[in-house]
C-alpha cells in the first residue's frame, strides 16, 4: 500500500468523509511555511443538524454543537497524520487550532491564520469561496469541517483549476445575516477578507452556513 493508500484509509477509519492531496508549492513562505504539499481533511455535518440551525433565527454554537464536535475530530486527525509522517521520516505540521496557536502561527487581534483550510481546498478544485467567506463546495454546499497537515512527504498531489465563484447575484447570506456582518461582495482570489465579512461583528450564528443555496440543495439530495 502506498503512502496515499494507507494516509486515506487511515482517516477514512476514523471519520474523514473526503481527503485531498495539494501542491500548496505555489504559495508564498509565509503561507505554507516552505512545505510544497498539504493533506486536506474534512468531515461533512449532517443534514438533520444544518436543517436545525436553518429553523432557528440566531444560534450561538455550544461545546456539545455538531459543528464544534466536528472541528474538534478533524484537528485531532490532522495531529495524528502528522505525528503519522514524522515517525515515517517526513516533517509535517499540522494546522490544527491547537498547534497554529502554541507555534504563533494564529493572529488572535486578527483572528486570521497565513493559511486557512479553504485556501487549500480551494487550490484543490474542491469549490470557491462564498459571498460568507465560507467554502462552497458544489456536492456539500458549506457543510463541512476540515482541517490541514503541511508537510515534504512525496504525496502525489491532484491536478486541478482552482474554482471560480459560482454565487452569482445570490445574496441569501448577506440578507439573513442578522448582524450585517456580509457585505455581499463576491470573491475573487485578490479581494480581502474583510471586504467579505466583518468577522468581529459575527456571532457565529451559522445562518449563512445553513441557508446558502448550496447547502440547501446538499440538505434536499441526502436522505438521512
């Protein structure tokens, strides 16, 4: 079994709906901290929760909230791959919310990271990023947590064309916000973030995540 083989199916045993293998070579040292490729995780929520928080007008995400559970899962995975390559010989660093802030590599004034997950995911060809500042992946809509290993291991990254913004003049998350925290503008890979979204006014409501079209049309295709 080859190293990709035996990466995959450890995480899928454990949990892991999608695992994805990307040259990250192209981004700047600060980025990706000079490793030329990255294993992108993620595990997908559950229809039943995002049609819960779509029913309730402000939700405040708890410990026990699926969503928590989720980012929780995904960053141990990543620590345990990365502790799974260094013991192969390789360096890896995982991009779990605990490491990239015992390593400074989290700005808390900002709350911004050099590289976040959907930067990955986005070099992947996996979706674009929405007018929520949240992935879109077109089989999941936003339903998804993930996490990111940065390493030198030889994996065999998949060719891909990073996605373009399929938002179009949709403006469902900008009109639901209940904060008016999305300022409706679409992206592209040279707008800042905070043209996108005042990530100090949000309340981590998850309205935008439930009730981007996307992800309602993942809710209508799945049958619990």
């Amino acid at each position: 079994m080859g190293l990709e083989s035996d990466i995959k199916t450890r995480l899928k045993e454990h949990g892991a709906d999608f695992v994805h293998y990307v040259d990250i070579s192209r981004l700047s040292g600060e980025q990706n901290k000079k490793f030329p490729r990255a294993v992108l995780l993620g595990i997908v929520l559950s229809p039943g929760y995002i049609r819960t928080i779509s029913e309730e007008p402000v939700r405040v995400r708890t410990e026990e909230d699926e969503f928590c559970l989720k980012e929780k899962k995904t960053d141990r995975l990543a620590d345990d791959i990365a502790d799974y390559l260094s013991e192969k010989g390789y360096s890896a660093y995982s991009q779990s919310e605990k490491n990239i802030c015992a390593t400074g590599h989290y700005d808390e004034k900002k709350k911004i990271t050099p590289l976040p997950h959907k930067t990955i995911a986005g070099l992947a060809g996996l979706g674009w990023i929405g007018k929520h500042d949240l992935l879109i992946m077109p089989r999941y809509g936003s339903a998804v947590s993930m996490c990111s290993v940065l390493t030198d291991a030889p994996l065999e990254t998949e060719p891909c064309t990073p996605g373009e913004s399929q938002c179009g003049d949709c403006t469902v998350c900008r009109d639901i916000c209940p904060v008016n925290a999305i300022s409706g503008a679409v992206w592209t890979n040279e707008i800042p973030r905070d043209e996108l979204v005042d990530v100090f006014r949000c309340i981590s409501c998850m309205q935008c995540l439930a009730l981007c079209s996307w992800t309602q049309k993942y809710i209508r295709n799945k049958k619990e």
